[in-house]
C-alpha cells in the first residue's frame, strides 16, 4: 500500500527545512561491515554505566532481526521497549537509532506513511543534537543516516526526484564529517537500510537514469574515497572532498519555499521533546495538556505541508527537477574544476570512470571541453567478472592467448566511447577503475589490431578529488634503489603460508638503473632493511624496491612490502612513511589476486592512497608477479627514457611498454637473451602508474 501523497509532502518539507539551516558538516553513515571487528571489540569494552545502552543496542538488534523474518508485531514490540528504555536514559542519540529502526519496520511491511513518520522524527532529533555540537561529530553522521533511510524510502515509493534529493543530502553531511574522520570510529547502532558506499552507488544509478550526467559523476569520484574509508578508516577528506555534491537551484528553490513553514516544526519538537524527558507519572496535568496540544498542532503544520506540496505549481516543480538539472550540469564547481586540471595537462587527457553495476556497466567521459559523456553497457555483473577472470589467467600465462578476453573487454570499456576519445583528440586515458576492472590492467584491452596502450597512454588515479594532476617533478633524479636478491623467507599471507625467495634478476635491475642514473645510492639484502631504508627514503626523487609485494583480499595488515631482511611493511605501515619529497615509487614485483582470490580491489585503491599519503606524487606496482628477467628488461626501458626529462612518468610507462612490445627494448635487456620474447602481455601489461602523470 502506497503512502498518501500529503505524506510525501510531508517529508519533503521536513528535510528540506531540516537541513536549509545547516552552518556546516553535516554527515555520513558507517557502515555495520566495514566496522563489524572495530564494533566487536568495542562492545567487549562496555562499562556497567553503559550496560542499560548495551540492552538497548542488543533489543535493537532482535527487532530487525525479527523484522528480517518478518514478524513485524513482536518486532515492533521490542523496538518500542528499547525506545521507552533509551528516552529514559536521556540517551537521545540512541533514541533516535530505535526510531530509524522502527521506521524499517514499517518501511519492511509496507507501512510508508509509518516509516515516513519514524524517520522524520530521529532526523529532528539528530537535527538538534547536530545544532549543539562544535565540531562535526557523531549526530551528524546519524543525520546523514537518516537522509539515507529516506532516499530509500522515496525509491521504494518510486518518486525518484526526491529519492535524489534525500541521498544527495546524506552525501553531503558524510562529506564534511570526513574533514574529522575520527568520528567514524566511534560504534553506533546499526539503524539503517543501505551501507555507505551502497548509498553512494544507489545514487549515482538514479542520477545517470535521470541523465544528470555532471552530478553521477560527482558520486562516481566520492564512492572511491568512501569505499577507502571502509577498507582504512579514518580517511582524511579535504576541501574538494568536503563540498559534496551540488544542491542544484531547481532543488534550492523548493528547498528555500519549505525553510519558513519547517521551521516552526523543528522548534515544536524541540518543546515537544523537552516535556517528553519528564517521566509520564511525574509530569503535572498542566505538562499533560501542553503535550496533547502540541501534538495537535504539529499534525496542523504536516496538513499544512500536504497542502503545500500537493498544489499544482509545487508538483510541477518536482516533476521538473531531472529536466533542469540536466541544463545545469555545465555549472557544477567540482565539475568544472576537474575539467580545468584536465585542460592543464600537457598531453591531451580525458578521466574515464566505469561504474560496475548489478545489470549493467556504465561508462562517464570528463573531457575538458564538452559535457560529460554517459554511456550504458548491457553487461550483467556476474559477465563481467567472467571476463575479468578469464582475462587474467590468459595474461598471466605467455603460452596463452590473451586477445580474445582482451578484445571482449574493449568492446565494453573502449568501443561505447571510442568516437568521443577521437572528437577530443585523446592522448592520455586517466583512469578510475570500478571493483573488479581494478585486477585488469585497461591498457592490455584489445581492438582486433592494437592493443590500448599503442594508441593511448593510461594513468591511474584513486579519485579525482584526492589526486594533484598538475605538480610538476622535480628536475634532477636521486634515485634510491634496493633489492631482495637471495635468500627466502616464510609469509603467512592471511590464512596461507607462503614462501618468497630472493629475485636474481633484481641486482642487475638495479645496477642497470644506476648505471642509467648516476649518483643511483643501492641496497641490498640484508641491508635492505626498514631501519636503515625508509628513513632515508625522502632523500631521493624515486624510490625504487625490486623486491616482492602483495596486495590481498581482506585486511590493510594482509597486503605488505617485503624487505631484504624478511621484515615486513603493511598497508597501515606505508601510511606512516613520510615522502614529501619523493616525485614516485616503484614496486617492481607485486602481485594481486593471490590464489584467484579476487575482491573489489580495495586492496589496490588503499595501496594507491596510502602512498598518496605518505606525500609522494605517484606510484608504480605491478598487478601480477612478471617473470624476474622480464621486469628487468621492462625497468631498463622505463629508465633509458626518464631522465632526458622530455617525457612524463605516464609517457615513459608507455613508450617502455611499446618497447616490448616491439621488441625496442635497450642494449642492456638484449644482453640477457630475453629481448625477443617480451610482446606478450604478461611482460608489459601488469605495470599501472598510480597518481601524478606527470
């Protein structure tokens, strides 16, 4: 049974005017998987002051429970027993949690206009307690919850503008919350319908349906940093990332007409929530009645607001937002700043963002010239990762063709926007892979007579929002290269026990960078230590370790650096490197995907970001282990071309790449008897520069 429209209206009204007066953060949902071990040990932890929130917690957890088995009543009952229990601890955080889950209860048995009400009444209350806080904080996260659970409300109702609407204002206070991300830390209850990249990924399906191109790609950008938020925790956000995304005017506009009239419903349930505190056999006659007629009254304003939003010219202005904000795309500020990094590039650079989904891939082109480009590709998920899969072993075995996975690929990634790559005159493809198109390297996509990197160069970024295209490197190279040469070590690599022995091609990788780069300072083996390499790590331009590194499925403290010495840097360990001096790093041995074991590829977007956070530019990794004479042969290529300094790091990655395979490849990788035999991808294709291009 579908909600009366004067319930729609309602909580159009409510929120608009909840947020219109919001002087800053606002806020963002965690997750209950992305801090399930963080919530576990915190509950383990509770105090006997706590206890009474514990049983609150735990009767919150029973209902939705129950709710899952659809057995509505007893849930309902249970929840209703944790909300008198929370109001009476004053606990009005808490409070509001049991409202968003009872409003789940409702919105599970088709009771809309009940979860409507459930949900507008936590987002009043986490309102005011946003109101009072100095910093962005826990209130605001469980705001922008809220808004969360409403945009899921209004899908479900199939009113999609104001589905929109609604997870565009969750978007936007979990944004500012990330300028504090200490905050997310904190365990809440599990109140809502939808994770926080599950948010994210819902609107930017529903903004790309409505063909508001220039926002989905907003939230294409931010999913990347939310999805490192889940893996890391603790992501610090910054001015771009802080902005959110755009209330267009159509939106402001409706927002704006509702300001006056919500107003007045925000400071009646402020009273109404005071006399409320007072346990009911305590309170006067007098406090009974004031209770009774502000509750009438507040009925009075939601009629009021149904009037208001069923008038013709109201409905009419919804009804229009999709049309308007399409014409107003061109005047998104985090779009045109994009686009402005894009045309400040020295090479012709377009930033590709796929967007995997359950039925389908969709594809946004950012040139810097034209509005952003949207393309749909009728591929289910569960093709794509075939694909994905079958591409991957093809690339990690030279014996095996790889063309025909390759070519497949390219249809769907390349082929829908291939006429858009040439109207814009395309150099340089920048690159924001989507979950598992993060274990395939684009630049090995096949077109039946080229491979992608022979008619483009590929650089990879984590988000655009996070990533400084433009900053020049520095114009001299200190280079410092080590290498794990001999010898091997025992790794449990997360429940396996795996053995890495010493790369014999990787002294001679190194001797021939420092015959390539003179003043080239070498470490090897045991001397190849953390103690003694990653404080001098910031003396130099590059960094290069030829040395084993694996990025797997599962936790930060899974994917590691492996050291001359057999010790071990993880991926939280990386982050507290400091390289503000370095322009890249070079992980010449690396591998994803241990066992087949293929994730969404966080592993790789953490590694990515905790380099970026150590200060340095960029990056280069390898997506599978490559053959120890091959890599050699590939490093030796890289660096011939580097220091004439006529080339980026993005040029020169591509132009070695060629080299193999072409055959190109320098004196020095001829000398090993290798040099005809590189044309395969699997020599050339794993090696994805990540960062800075330049």
């Amino acid at each position: 049974m579908l909600v009366p429209n004067r319930y729609f209206s309602i909580v159009f009204m409510v929120l608009m005017s909840l947020d219109s007066g919001m002087a800053f953060p606002t806020t963002r949902p965690v997750t209950a998987d992305a801090r399930a071990q963080l919530n576990t040990r915190k509950t383990a932890q509770v105090s006997p002051q706590n206890n009474k929130q514990f049983q609150v917690k735990r009767l919150n957890q029973q209902g939705i429970k129950l709710s899952e088995q659809r057995k509505f009543a007893e849930a309902l009952q249970i929840l209703e027993k944790a909300l008198a229990m929370s109001q009476e601890n004053e606990e009005r955080s808490v409070y509001a949690a049991t409202l968003n889950n009872i409003g789940r209860v409702y919105q599970n048995q088709g009771q809309y206009s009940q979860a409507l009400k459930s949900y507008l009444q936590a987002l009043r209350i986490n309102k005011e307690l946003q109101l009072e806080e100095k910093t962005p904080g826990q209130a605001h996260i469980a705001l922008g919850k809220t808004y969360s659970n409403l945009g899921y409300l209004f899908e479900r109702l199939k009113k999609p503008e104001l589905a929109i609407f609604f997870y565009k204002h969750c978007v936007i206070n979990r944004e500012k919350v990330r300028l504090n991300p200490a905050a997310f830390s904190v365990p809440q209850i599990e109140a809502y319908n939808l994770s926080v990249a599950q948010t994210y990924r819902t609107l930017g399906k529903a903004l790309l349906k409505s063909r508001r191109v220039g926002e989905a790609q907003r939230i294409m950008d931010l999913v990347k940093v939310e999805e490192l938020e889940e893996y890391l925790h603790n992501v610090q956000g910054n001015q771009q990332t802080a902005k959110g995304i755009e209330i267009v005017p159509a939106e402001r506009k409706v927002k704006q007409e509702m300001e006056k009239t919500l107003g007045d419903t925000v400071t009646l349930g402020k009273k109404l929530e005071t006399l409320r505190q007072i346990p009911p056999q305590k309170r006067t006659p007098q406090q009974k009645q004031q209770i009774q007629e502000l509750v009438a009254i507040q009925q009075k304003i939601l009629d009021k607001f149904y009037d208001f939003i069923s008038s013709p010219a109201v409905m009419a202005q919804v009804e229009q937002l999709s049309r308007t904000a399409r014409q107003q795309n061109l005047d998104l500020e985090s779009l045109n700043a994009v686009r402005d990094n894009l045309a400040r590039l020295p090479e012709k650079s377009v930033l590709l963002y796929p967007l995997v989904l359950k039925d389908s891939l969709e594809l946004i082109l950012v040139t810097p010239e034209s509005p952003p480009i949207h393309r749909t590709v009728a591929v289910k998920r569960e093709k794509l990762y075939q694909t994905i899969a079958a591409f991957r072993q093809a690339l990690q075995d030279p014996s095996q063709n790889a063309k025909q996975p390759a070519r497949q690929l390219y249809e769907w990634l390349i082929k829908p926007i291939e006429n858009d790559l040439k109207q814009a005159g395309t150099q340089t493809l920048i690159y924001s892979p989507d979950d598992q198109l993060r274990y395939i390297p684009i630049s090995a996509v096949y077109d039946g007579k080229q491979w992608l990197v022979e008619r483009f160069g590929v650089n990879y970024i984590t988000a655009a929002s996070l990533t400084n295209f433009n900053t020049p490197r520095e114009s001299k190279m200190r280079v410092l290269a080590a290498a794990f040469t001999k010898g091997s070590y025992n790794v449990k690599v997360a429940n396996r026990q795996l053995t890495y022995s010493g790369l014999p091609f990787a002294e001679r990788e190194v001797e021939l960078l420092a015959a390539t780069v003179p003043g080239t300072t070498k470490i090897l083996d045991d001397a190849f230590s953390p103690e003694t390499t990653v404080p001098q790590m910031d003396d130099y331009t590059i960094v290069h370790l030829a040395t084993h590194a694996a990025f797997v499925v599962g936790k930060p403290e899974d994917s590691f650096i492996l050291f001359g010495n057999g010790d071990r840097a993880n991926l939280r360990d990386v982050a507290t490197w400091s390289l503000p001096r370095v322009d890249l790093v070079v992980l010449s041995a690396c591998e994803t995907g241990l066992g087949g074991n293929l994730g969404n590829g966080e592993e790789i977007l953490g590694f990515g970001y905790q380099i970026q956070k150590t200060g340095a530019r960029s990056a280069i990794a390898s997506l599978w282990a490559v053959d120890d004479g091959g890599t050699q042969s590939f490093m030796s290529s890289f660096y011939a071309l580097l220091p004439s300094r006529k080339l980026t790091k993005a040029q020169a990655l591509r132009q070695a790449q060629i080299a193999l395979i072409t055959g190109n490849t320098p004196a020095s990788a001829s000398q090993q008897g290798i040099g005809a035999t590189l044309s395969h991808p699997y020599y050339w294709a794993p090696f994805i520069l990540i960062g800075n291009g330049l």
